[in-house]
C-alpha cells in the first residue's frame, strides 16, 4: 500500500536520511524506531509531503506521492499526527476535530466517525466544549489523533505519540492505536518507546543516523542482543 523506495532527504546541505527504503501493507500496523536525531520524523514528514524527498520515490496505493503538494495528502487517505500534535489550542476540543474532516469525502461521514472517535477516547466526549490547550498532555494526543481520523484515513502515520506522558496514559494510546489499526486502518508509527512499539506492531524498521540498519518481524528484532543492548538497556552474554 507504502511505497518507499531509495529516498534521502536534507536540511541544507546536511543529509538527513540517505537511501531509505520500508513498506506498509494494507491493513499492517508497522513501526520505525531509533535513537534521538536518527532521522525518524525527518522520514514521516517525507512521506506526508511536509518535507521535501531529495532523491528517491513514494507510492501510496498504486499512485506516485512523492511530489504530491502537502494539502493533497487528506484526499490521497494518508492522515499524519504530527510531533508536538500541532493542535489549535484556543479552539475548542470538537472545533479542532470537526477541522479534521474538512475534505467532501469526510465531511459526508463527518457524524459517524466523530462517534467513532468518542468511542474510542470517551474521556473527551466532556471535553468537546474547552479549549484543546486546556487538556492534559494525554487528552491533547487523543484529539490530535481524534482529528486526523476524522478524515476517513487510510493510511494514519503517527510521530511519537507516546512523547511526555505517563506509561498508563501511554498504555491507553497504545491500546487506541491497536484498535484503529484492528478496525481496517493501516499504521506507520515512529517511536523512541522501542520495547511499546515493538510489541504493538509485527514488523519493524530500525534507523539510526538516517539510514535503515535493521528490519523485520518486531518479535525477531527484540530478541536480538545488539537491539536489546541499544534500545532495552539489557547487558547480553
Ligand atoms: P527526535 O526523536 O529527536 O525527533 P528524530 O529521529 O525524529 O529525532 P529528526 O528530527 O528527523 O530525528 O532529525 C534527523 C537529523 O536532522 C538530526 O541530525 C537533526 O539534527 C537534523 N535536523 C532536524 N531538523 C532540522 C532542521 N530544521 N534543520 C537542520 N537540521 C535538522
């Protein structure tokens, strides 16, 4: 359904990610994980169109997104959670969800998912009249992805939902992104929780310094003694 193939991306003349290849097949729920500057939102942002893609080709469902203008990603079906969520905080909860559906083909089924989206985080259905900026870190991630689903998504790429919030409220996450997953969206998580991400998803990519140095099914790389080493602090023999 994702296509990346070969791509490398820059800041200026600094590489940030060189011949990066992965993808996602309809229905599949995979993640990339690595170290802190690896390059991980450098390639989501890549594949949303909100970075441009030095060299190299993107194909989403049979179709070249690689030049796609960033605009056109929602009505391609790949909706993006930014780092840092990016939510109008002085909007109000439903405001900023209702912003999510903007395009006709969500727009028609703009009641439906909002259901759909309260089902899943039902600690914001007595929210949806105060300010976004007012929620805790947790609730703001729930409307940041409550938004982007409300675009009738295919494809939901995510950018390191669990940053800044407590292992429970990161639990619930997890827990949410699952259940899209389960109800026919395919997922393309970027983690640093690599042990969470890991066992959320059946297969994996590794990056480090912008390139790919490991991939493949989540519960194979966990056992191997240079990940664990790396990323689960655990001394190996
Ligand atoms: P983090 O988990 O800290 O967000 P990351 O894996 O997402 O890290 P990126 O943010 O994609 O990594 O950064 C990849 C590389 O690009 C890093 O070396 C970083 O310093 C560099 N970089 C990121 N943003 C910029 C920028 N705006 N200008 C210049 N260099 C940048």
């Amino acid at each position: 359904m994702l296509e990346v193939s070969h791509i490398s991306a820059r800041y200026g003349a600094a590489a940030a990610l060189w011949d990066v290849s992965l993808q996602v097949g309809e229905g599949e729920l995979v993640c990339v994980v690595g170290p802190n500057g690896a390059g991980k939102t450098t390639l989501i942002n890549a594949i949303a169109g909100l970075h441009p893609v030095h060299e190299g080709r993107i194909r989403f469902a049979g179709r070249d997104i690689t030049q796609l203008a960033g605009h056109r990603f929602c009505e391609a079906g790949i909706a993006i959670v930014p780092e840092g969520r990016r939510l109008f905080t002085g909007m109000s909860v439903r405001d900023n969800l209702e912003l999510g559906s903007y395009i006709p083909r969500a727009k028609a089924r703009r009641r439906d998912t909002f259901d759909r989206v309260l089902a899943l985080f039902p600690v914001l259905e007595a929210k949806l009249h105060q300010q976004a900026g007012a929620l805790s870190g947790g609730q703001q991630q729930m409307v940041a992805i409550g938004r982007a689903l409300m675009a009738c998504p295919q494809m939901l790429l995510l950018d390191e939902p669990s940053l800044g919030l407590s292992p429970l409220v990161v639990q619930d996450m997890f827990r949410a992104i699952r259940e899209v997953n389960a109800q026919g969206t395919s997922v393309l998580l970027v983690e640093q929780n690599v042990h969470m991400a890991m066992s959320l998803a059946r297969r994996a990519y590794v990056v480090e310094e912008g390139r790919i140095v490991a991939q493949g099914p989540a519960a194979e790389l966990l056992e191997r003694p240079e990940i664990q080493r790396a990323y689960l602090g655990l001394e190996t023999q």
